[in-house]
C-alpha cells in the first residue's frame, strides 16, 4: 500500500474508522514528507484523531466541486454549517432547529433564507448529508431526510470534532478577497515567500490534481519547467505516486502504472466505455488533414455541430452494444452528459459555438472487438 496515494484518495483518515489504516499510514508516511513538503507543498494533519493531506489545488476548476452538491447555496450553507460547529466540543449534542437558526444569522447578508421553499430545504438536507458522510456529525436521534419533506422536523445530532479540520486555513488575512482568483495568487506567493518554488509546487500540484496540465505556447513557463526537467518529474511521480509522466507537444499528465487515486479513465462504466469510442474516432480523424486538422499546440478545433455530429455517429453504429439508459435517453441529453463527462476529463474545451479537443482525449482509445462490431452490421 502506497500511504501518499491512500492520503490522496481519501479526505482524510479517521482513527475511530479505521484503526489499523491509521496507524499504518501514521509509520509511513515519513517517506513522502519530503515529496509532500518540497514539491507539492502541501500541509499534513496529523494528530491521535486523524490524518489528513491539504490537497489545495493550484488553479480551481469545475470538477473540484463536492459531486453531492447542485447550488451555489449548498455552498453558503456548508460554510455556516462549519462555523457552527467550530464553537462547539467533540462530543457536543445539538438540534438540527439551533443550526438552522445559527444559518440564518450568518447568511442573512448573503442571499435570502426561507425555509419554506422546498429547494432550499433540500439544500440543507444535502449539506447535513455530507457532513454525515464525511463523519463531522452523527445522527444521534432522528432523519435528516424528513427535514426537505417538512419544516418543522426536529433532529438531534453530535458533533465529531473533526469539522475544524475540513476548511483549509490560510497563513493569511482572505476577509478582502473578492473572487476565488484572489486565493490563487496570494496563495502561490505565500509558497514562493515560505517554503520554496512557486512554479514547482504549481507543476506537482497540477500533475495530481487534474487529468492534464496545458499550456498555451510554448514559452509558457510551465510548459518549460516540465520539459527541462521531465526527468527529474518523472523520477519524483515513479518514486513517491507510482506513476509516469507523459508528455505531448502542449500538455502532460501523471499516468498510474498501478492502482491510483481518485477517479479514473477509463473505467467500469458505460460512459467511459463511449467515450474511449469517440477518441477513437477522434485520433483516426486526425491522421487525416482533410478531416481534421492539428494546430502547433496538439489541439484541434472544430465547429460544436460538427462535434456533436461525431458523438451521434457513434452513438449509430454501437448502441445496439449499449446499455439501456444510454440507448434509449434523447439525442440532447446523450450529447450532454458525453459533453460533460469529457469537460471534466479536460479533453475538451468549450469556446461559444467550437469545441477545443485537446491531447488528453486521445491519450486513451479504445474499440470493441471485430466479432462485437460485426453485430453491430446485423
């Protein structure tokens, strides 16, 4: 077991849950302090409860979000959820009718709080959910559930402790900051200033955080430091992450040579499975100049028609090899949710009516075998 990638699976590891994994990970995790400190430049939580990695990305991008949460409010909520439980002690029984009146309070300014809309009472039935799941609180009487079907529910829950643990804390003053960029730059100069190189703790951070790390030309720094020093990174991920780095003309990423962290391409899934067609598709294109053609940055663009014409010829020829939900769903959604899926992988980039295909969408391909494809002709 690789202790670095079981810390970056999880958001953190809770001695009460799992005892023998703590301990385990608590001996050795010493290997990879050096990795952790000089390169990602990231903070270790480490106490007789748990033990937590800060993994603080270095550019915020939409798959980062908490997957249960659909609303910015859910958001605005958890935050005051946090607060409320930082004033109070491990082992602290409270009501769920003294946090929603505490939420109240904090969001007044913030936007309007009626629990009389169903939505928003399904916002915090969902906020409360994860902090469940997550192990900050524990239903001691009652179900949190009831609360979106009738306001005046009354559940009785206990706070854990480890809630004062989830929210990052800034070695600086972030009352002022007006966008979430603020938090980047500031952050990334607290690096350079404290504990070492910016553009390495951005590289590292990048790398294994997010499917591919691009850049824009080839003058771009990130883009050189990778370049100058793949060796040296490739060294790092095989030694500490049990990965490789691979590299294209305007990109890399971090390729687990075994078992990684964190969601994966492709997996058990038929959407994954489709979208391992549509590269396929994709790269045979590419050979072709006539059909598709590639810019000097290893990116090719074409018009979202054109696109979505791609995703439904796929969809022609296979679905008959398809499961149901995505055999029988519309021609909209299917295009959306292929869509999204490869959004979040970053092979595509969406720019108003073109689609920006980008290196990480051919890095995998994939086709059924001949005896499949033949069905497909019957």
């Amino acid at each position: 077991m690789n202790s670095l990638l079981t810390l970056m699976e999880k958001q953190w590891i809770l001695r009460d849950l799992d005892r023998q994994l703590y301990y385990q990970v608590k001996y050795e995790i010493n290997t990879y302090q050096k990795f952790i400190q000089n390169h990602l430049g990231w903070r270790l939580i480490h106490n007789e409860n748990l033990i937590r990695l800060e993994k603080t990305p270095s550019h915020a991008l939409p798959f980062m979000g908490i997957g249960a949460f659909t609303d910015r409010r859910d958001y605005c909520i958890l935050c005051a959820v946090l607060m409320f439980l930082e004033d109070r002690e491990e082992g602290n029984q409270f009501l769920l009718s003294e946090l929603i009146r505490f939420v109240e309070t904090v969001l007044v300014n913030v936007m309007d709080v009626d629990w009389t809309v169903f939505s928003q009472r399904r916002s915090l039935v969902r906020v409360m959910q994860y902090a469940q799941q997550m192990h900050m609180i524990r239903i001691y009487e009652g179900d949190t559930e009831t609360f979106a079907r009738q306001q005046d529910t009354e559940v009785l829950y206990e706070n854990t402790g480890c809630s004062r643990y989830f929210a990052v804390q800034y070695p600086i003053d972030v009352t002022k900051f007006e966008k979430w960029q603020d938090f980047e730059g500031k952050m990334m100069e607290e690096l350079e200033d404290d504990r070492g190189n910016r553009r390495t703790n951005r590289v590292y951070r990048t790398l294994c955080l997010s499917p591919i790390l691009l850049w824009e030309d080839q003058n771009d720094p990130d883009g050189l430091y990778v370049k100058n020093q793949r060796k040296a990174i490739r060294f790092a991920l095989q030694k500490n992450m049990e990965a490789d780095l691979y590299l294209s003309r305007n990109g890399a990423s971090l390729v687990y040579t075994q078992d990684g962290a964190g969601d994966m391409h492709p997996h058990r899934s038929m959407i994954s499975d489709i979208v391992t067609l549509v590269s396929e598709r994709i790269s045979e294109s590419a050979l072709d100049a006539r059909k598709m053609k590639i810019d000097a940055n290893d990116c090719i663009t074409v018009r979202s028609e054109r696109f979505d014409s791609i995703l439904l010829d796929i969809r022609e020829r296979y679905e008959k090899l398809w499961g149901k939900e995505f055999r029988t769903m519309s021609h909209e959604k299917y295009i959306a949710c292929i869509r999204q899926y490869m959004k979040s992988w970053m092979m595509i980039i969406e720019d108003n009516d073109q689609v920006i295909i980008t290196p990480a969408c051919v890095m995998v391909t994939g086709r059924y075998p001949k005896d499949l494809e033949d069905r497909t002709d019957e």
